[in-house]
C-alpha cells in the first residue's frame, strides 16, 4: 500500500483530493456528452453539407372551373430552406381572361438561423430581405384588411355530428413514385345523400429528403407564429384535419410523411364530381449547389 506523507499535503487526503477531480471529470463529460447529445439531433436540419430537394405536384379538377394544378420545387440545406411554387390554370376561357395567361410563379428564400426571408416586391421588382417579425407584420395588416376569416375550430357538436365513415389502414406497402408507402382509405358517407367521399393516404418513413424539408417547413411555421388558419399545401392540410378530429375520436395513421393525398366527390353513379391529387414526385438527397439557393 502506498502512503503519502502528510507534510507534502498539508494534512488533505489525497485520495480523497483525486476522487473530487475524478467526480468533477465525470459531471464535466456527462455535460459535454449532453451538449453533444443536443447538438447531434439538431445537426442534421442546421449544419449539413449535403441539400435535400422534393418535388410536388397538385391536380385539382372542380365543374365548370376545370383544372388547376400546382408544381413547388422546395430546397433545403443547412439553414437555408427555398421554395418555388408554379399555379397554372387549365381551363381556356379563365386563361383568356388571366393577365399572366393563367399561370403565375412565386419563389422564397428562408434562412431559418438568422429569421429572415427573401420576397419578391412588384413595385421595386426586385427580391428584398424581410425579417420573421416584419413578415408577421405583414400577415396581420393583411387579415385585418380581409373582411372574411377561416375558421378551422371545431367544437364537440361538430365532431358529434360527424357523417359515417369507415376507415382501413392496409398492413402491407405500395410503390408510390418510387417510395414504399403505407396506405390508408377513408370513405365518408354524407347524411342525406347518395354520394360519398373517398379519401386515399398514403404514407413513407423512408424518405430523408422529405422527412427533413418536413421539418423545416414545420419549424417555419411555427417561427413565423402560424397556427391552423395558415394552412399551406396539402400536408398541412391533413395535419389540421387529423388534429381536429383526434381529439375527440380515435384517429391514427403510419409513421413517416406522405407521398400522396386523393381526395374524390362521387355521385350516386360512382362518377367523380370533384377530385385532388397531391404526390411527391421526387425526393432526392445529394451535395450541396449554390445556385439552387438564388433567387433570379
């Protein structure tokens, strides 16, 4: 056994002394390791060299209106999230009457670090940086200026008084533009009608590229203060209908996100009198490019 004379310790225990630093070593990795622990979960949404990109497409087709469909190509990589979304009008005589031919065009660049986001202002014609907080500025001026206001609240009466539906989770996966999804079918039987709605999810966990812009868009949204009357494309859709009902019914899904939404209104024919289609066409990780991420 080792001793250490006490006039080169002025009397301390060394071992003592030792097992404090071994203590305070321990409790200083524990903190690092935590840290590490933090940073690593959100490494992979804010610091990446590679980029992820999906693209999206909607086909609405309504009575008379005729189709309207909608194409965004969305990019993400680090902090930098830029979106461009293309409506374009199928039908002639609303094209006749378009001043862009029926077809119109809008691009944004976020950075979700630094909380701002590139615009497009038709009086300078030019793209100009707008802060998150100048952008809820914005957002509020103009719903204060809009007589008519959505409201997406339900009450219990409202889930009360919800029509018949038979809903199917379906155990096994289908190849959806190149993703395995699980699928889920809802039909909805309207009270008083011969019709009925047929709704058709289906869902991927095996996408990074469209889990992370998931995410980012989830992360955006929630910066910039918006709540369930801010919906903006299909999968924000969706989740605002699922919150809605689940909490007053039992209402599941599958993991992951979706890959395609359809939506039918048939007649007592089974003849379509209103149809959406969303589907991810793409959903692709790769390096990062820099000119994906201007603004032209």
């Amino acid at each position: 056994m080792v001793r250490v004379s006490k006039k080169y310790t002025n009397g301390i225990n060394p071992w003592n002394f030792v097992e404090r630093e071994l203590t305070m070593k321990t409790k200083t990795a524990l903190i690092i390791a935590i840290i590490l622990g933090i940073f690593t979960y959100t490494l992979p949404l804010y610091a990446s060299d590679n980029e992820y990109h999906i693209e999206e497409k909607t086909v609405i087709d309504i009575p008379v209106v005729g189709k309207i469909s909608t194409m965004t190509s969305s990019y993400l990589s680090g902090c930098k999230l830029k979106e461009t979304t293309t409506v374009k009008m199928h039908n002639a005589l609303v094209k006749i009457m378009s001043d862009s031919d029926g077809k119109s065009t809008e691009a944004i660049l976020t950075n979700l670090c630094d909380e701002i986001q590139w615009q497009y202002n038709g009086e300078s014609e030019t793209y100009e940086p707008l802060s998150f907080e100048k952008v809820r500025d914005q957002k509020s001026s103009e719903e204060d200026d809009h007589e008519t206001h959505i409201d997406m609240g339900s009450d219990q009466n409202d889930i009360d008084d919800l029509p018949k539906m038979v809903r199917e989770i379906l155990g096994y996966e289908k190849n959806i533009n190149g993703h395995k999804a699980r699928k889920v079918v809802t039909t909805v039987y309207p009270e008083d009608s011969d019709s009925r709605i047929v709704v058709e999810e289906f869902y991927t966990s095996k996408s990074t590229a469209l889990s992370k812009i998931s995410k980012a868009r989830e992360d955006l949204s929630k910066k910039l203060g918006y709540d369930e009357s801010d919906v903006e494309g299909i999968p924000s859709l969706v989740d605002v209908i699922y919150e809605a009902i689940k909490k007053d019914k039992e209402w599941s899904r599958p993991e992951g996100d979706i890959v395609r939404f359809v939506i039918r209104l048939l007649d007592e024919d089974d003849e379509d009198i209103f149809t959406m289609k969303y589907d991810v066409l793409e959903a692709e990780t790769s390096r990062f490019q820099e000119d994906h991420f201007v603004l032209k």
